[in-house]
C-alpha cells in the first residue's frame, strides 16, 4: 500500500492528506528513505530533480520507478546506472501514458464528445 506522498510545498501537505486520507503527506524525502517498510520509491517530480532524487533512492537501496527522462545529460545517467549495479536495487524507466501526445489528444477529443 502506498504510504507516503512526499511534496516540496508544505502548503500542499493538507491537500494531499484530504484527498489520500490513509497516507502521510510529508515534504521529507529523508522521513520515506529511512523508513525500513519503504521497498520502491515512485519518483515523479521535474526532470530538473530526476538525478539528485533517484540517486538517493539507489543509494538508500530502495526500488526506483522514475519518469522518462531519468537523468538530462549521458554523464548522470552513466552515474545512476554504475550505482544501481552498485546496489543491486531494481529500478524502471517509464513514460506517464496520461502525458503522452496519443493519450492527450485523447483526453482532448474525449471532451469535445461530452
């Protein structure tokens, strides 16, 4: 079960725990990363912070499921693969399929029927 969303506004925080009332809504990536419950982290943040987070998910030895893109450059993405086969932790890349152009176009076209 999903136990934790974590968010860098804490203005947010309340939404978040009215909408998913059986999660903790935290602005601490360290609270989730220390929890020993924790197995996989789900990371969907800006690709700006897509390096920096899922480092730290690898390097805490959870399970990583990151947003294309994973990193922005060769360099960090050479530097998040040597430390997944460090830690032997699984991690995934995969694309949203709601922000897909086809699945967009989609939702678009879906509106105009309603």
């Amino acid at each position: 079960p999903l136990k934790y969303i974590c968010c860098k506004t804490p203005g947010k925080l309340h939404l978040i725990e009215g909408v998913f009332p059986h999660v903790r809504a935290t602005t601490s990536l360290d609270e989730v990363l220390t929890d020993e419950d924790i197995k996989g982290v789900f990371v969907s943040v800006s690709s700006k912070a897509h390096f920096s987070i899922a480092s730290r998910v690898l390097a805490h030895k959870k399970a990583l499921f990151i947003e294309k893109p994973p990193c922005l450059n060769a360099e960090e993405l050479r530097r998040l693969i040597e430390l997944q086969k460090q830690t032997q932790v699984l991690a995934m890349v995969d694309l949203q399929k709601r922000f897909a152009p086809a699945s967009c176009r989609g939702a678009r076209e879906q509106r105009l029927i309603i």
